[in-house]
C-alpha cells in the first residue's frame, strides 16, 4: 500500500510531504481508521496546518487542531518515514 501525506499551511506556509510503500496489519488498520474519518470540512485556525493523506488512489483531508488519533499518528509516521 502507498501511503501519501502533504502539509501544507502553518506560520511560514511551507509545504512538506512524503510517501511511504508499506504493508503489515498495523499500517492496514491505521490507513482504514483514517479514511474511515473522512474529510474535515470545518475551517481550520489560522496558521494551522491542513493535511491531504493518500493511501492509494483515496484521499482525505483533515485540519489541525482537528485530527483524529489515527490522522495524527499516521501523519507522524509517514512523515518522519518518508523523510
């Protein structure tokens, strides 16, 4: 499975993103609860980060301080992984 994560927004605007290609029951259940939550329509605060995660061809977005435990901590991961 192809996992993408962008970051974009925050204080100085600067985008960050990485993919990792992973597989492992860990990473399937992590990947499903995030789409499971679906997109954050809400507005973000300002200078918040807002995310785009893919796994796949699915995507959803999502918006600090809102994510789920399971947007954070996949976001984290990739993120750091994908570096």
């Amino acid at each position: 499975m192809r996992i993408r994560v962008r970051r974009t927004g925050g204080f100085a605007g600067i985008e960050r993103s990485a993919e990792v290609e992973v597989s492992g029951p860990e990473w399937e259940s992590l990947a499903g609860a995030v789409l499971a939550d679906g997109d954050d329509e809400h507005q973000g605060v300002p200078d918040g980060f807002r995310y785009e995660i893919t796994v796949d061809a699915r995507t959803v977005r999502c918006l600090d301080p809102r994510l789920t435990e399971a947007q954070r901590t996949l976001v984290t991961r990739v993120l750091k992984e994908g570096a």
